[in-house]
C-alpha cells in the first residue's frame, strides 16, 4: 500500500486480520506516535521495556518492528497539518498501534486529536482496566479492591454531540421547536447540546464488554446510566444492553432481578445497572462488587479517571481505543509540557498500555512479565519522583531509569 509521504520499515510482517481473528505474526510491523510534550520521554521507555519483555518470554523467536508515524506538534512542524491522512491509513492498514499523549490544538482546527483518531478508525470501544500495584500511594483504604474493566462508548454521546451557542440562531430555531411541541421551557438565552445514543453502538461496545467478561471469567457486568433523568438516550441504552446480553448470551449470563428471584448465579454472568452518580459512591465504598462496567462515554470519561485516582492516579492508567480488527493503545494522561525533556515523568501509563497491547496480539506471556517486573520495581521502592514523594524510604529514579529497573526485574 502506498502510504504517501510515510515509508513503512523494511523488515517485519503486517498483523492482520481474518473474520473477527486478529492474526499476529512472529515478526509484527507495530506503528507508534511518540506524542507531545513528554511523550519525548516516555515512548523511548516503553519501547525499551516492550522490547525486553518480549525477549524475554520468547528468547528471540519473536521482535515487534517499530514504526515511528507523525501526528501532533511533529506532524505540524513538518506536514503543516496536526493528523496526515497517511498517519490514519497506516493504523488501519496495519492493525495495531500505540501512542503517548497529544496536543489539542487551540484555537481551531481538530478540536482534539485524540477524538479525531478514534472517529476516522472508527474505535468504538475505550477500554480502561483499573488495578492497583502494591506500595503504589492511594488515597482510600484498601486500593486493593478495586479491580475493574471500563468499556466505555467512544463514538456518540458528547463525542457526537451538537451545541448551538447562546443568543445563535440555531438555538433560537430549536428553543422555539421546543416551545411549540413540548411543554418544557427553555430561557431565550440557553446554549443547546444534542447527545445521540444509538442501538447500534451500545450494542457493539456491550459485545466488547461481555466478550472480555468471558475470556476472563468476571463474575458481572454493570451497566452504568442517567437513565431516571435522560430516559430516551441513557435509559435506552440501559434498556437495549439488558436486551442484548439477554438475547444473545442467554445461557451465559442472569440479570440481577433474576437472582433477586431466586436463580442460581452458578456459572454465568451478573448482569445489573447502577445510576451514574450512585456509581461513584459504590465504587468508593464497595468496589469489589464490580468487575466490567459498561457505559455511555460521558460516564465512563468521569468513571475511568475517578477510578484512576484510587488506585495511584493517572501516572499508572492504561487505556485503549479498540474497534473491528483495529486497536490504538495510549497513555491516559496530559502531555504535561513543562516537564519535557527532563527525563523526570512517570511512564507507568504507556508502559501498561503497551502490556494491554501485548495481550491484544495474544503475547500474554509478554505482558504478564512487565505487570510482574512493573509490580516488583514499585515494591522496592525505585520509582519516579510522583511516586517518590509520597513514598516514606523511596529511590528516586528517572524515567529512563525506572524503565531500566523494569527491565532488570523481568
């Protein structure tokens, strides 16, 4: 395929893919965008560490084959655009890839670049897995109980949403349709949102929520919603989620109401729903009821952070943006400028990332010793200096030499 201004590296295999199979050779083509701010510092660090990971499990028999793409600040310096369309092409094209955090231009343009990706590869599902690692500072008691998957809708919702500014004439003309059928009553000088919430999409993000809720035998899944206020969006997906995982994993799963009935939970799913606000409090103080959530993206932006900051921040939060045979990895965090090469920052969230990555492709052995090798260098107190702070007896390391202890301890 002809990429434009981009090359692709000489060596290594495309990943591709065969009916909903995601076929990964010995030898795979793994693009990556170094990201701004501070990704100049972690992306090196991830790499190093994926790389010795793999060596590791594999003794050679397996190499990722790093493609550097451009996309942000870089992309702009040297294309005059932040997102080439050659950049989008080559995810697509080659399955999957891994980012550190962007820029969002100010001032027009792409309203967000990360938003931009996720809607050109049409990356429906955000995937957020929440964990704490030992000797990580929490803010809460016991940190060790929460241990969740978010799945998060990535393409409607707000990241759909259509707003009319105040005073504008389109929001003149829909507060006067409102007017005319509905008895509500809007103030002449509202700024308007429209949130879409389809069938379709909630769907499609349910099936990713109950297919990883299988291979990792989770005992639930929680649907989270505003569906008491926001009846026809949010409360349609409550109600379209029930439906599905009733219809289609019928024998895998019993709905909460049900066992309220008495039916036996043995060997299937719980399947139950929670308002969103109510959801902030069970996880604060029930977390170890949860274990998959699914929810419309609003929810699952506030839920995934919140959850992030029980367990140590968002210094330690992986993420993904995964669609039909396409899946970007990325760091969760801010590109955090005034830190930029200082060699100072946490990598912790790309290089988990790039753990979820590996078990994407099916390499868990990979993945499973960077979550080792990562848990054991927190255990002994070397890490980087948010860490270090609130680490009574801690080793202050740099990025790159937290990264380098990483590797020595896999």
């Amino acid at each position: 395929m002809d990429f434009g201004r981009l090359t692709p590296p000489q060596s290594g295999t495309p990943v591709t893919v065969e009916g909903d199979r995601l076929i990964v050779p010995d030898d795979p083509v793994i693009p990556f965008i170094e990201g701004d701010g501070i990704g100049v510092d972690i992306t090196p660090v991830m790499r190093r560490v994926v790389d010795a990971a793999v060596e590791k499990a594999y003794g050679g028999k397996r190499k990722i084959h790093w493609w550097s793409l451009p996309a942000g600040e870089k992309a702009k310096e040297a294309y005059g655009e932040w997102l080439p369309a050659e950049t989008v092409a080559a995810i697509r094209e080659y399955r999957v890839a891994i980012k550190g955090p962007m820029t969002t231009p100010v001032g027009g343009g792409i309203r967000s670049l990360n938003v931009a990706l996720r809607q050109d590869l049409d990356l429906f599902a955000c995937v957020r897995p929440v964990r704490w690692f030992e000797g990580v500072p929490a803010p809460v008691k016991r940190p060790q109980d929460l241990d969740v998957v978010i799945f998060r809708e990535n393409t409607e919702d707000t990241y759909l949403g259509i707003e009319f500014p105040s005073g504008s004439e389109e929001a003149r003309k829909f507060i006067e349709l409102v007017h005319a059928n509905h008895k509500k009553r809007i103030r002449p000088d509202a700024g308007i949102g429209i949130k879409p919430v389809s069938k379709s999409a909630t769907e499609r993000i349910c099936e990713s929520a109950i297919r990883h809720a299988l291979q990792k035998n989770l005992p639930s899944i929680t649907i989270v919603h505003k569906g008491n206020i926001m009846k026809f969006t949010e409360g349609a997906f409550r109600d379209w989620a029930y439906a599905y995982f009733k219809e289609h994993y019928r024998d895998r799963v019993v709905t909460e109401q049900e066992l309220w009935d008495g039916a036996s939970a043995e060997g299937r799913i719980v399947i139950k729903d929670r308002i969103a606000d109510a959801m902030f409090q069970q996880l604060l103080l029930r977390p170890d009821e949860y274990s998959a959530i699914v929810t419309p993206n609003l929810n699952g932006d506030y839920l995934s952070d919140a959850c992030a900051a029980q367990v140590g921040g968002l210094g330690m939060a992986p993420g993904a943006n995964i669609g039909d045979g396409v899946g970007l990895f990325e760091a969760t965090h801010g590109t955090a400028p005034k830190y930029a090469g200082q060699d100072k920052v946490n990598p912790g969230s790309l290089i988990l990332s790039a753990a979820m990555m590996l078990e994407y492709m099916g390499w868990d052995e990979a993945a499973g010793r960077i979550h080792d090798a990562l848990g054991k260098t927190i255990a002994e107190k070397r890490v980087t200096y948010d860490l270090e702070r609130q680490m009574e007896g801690a080793t202050l390391l740099s990025s790159s030499a937290f990264g380098e202890a990483i590797v020595e301890n896999l």
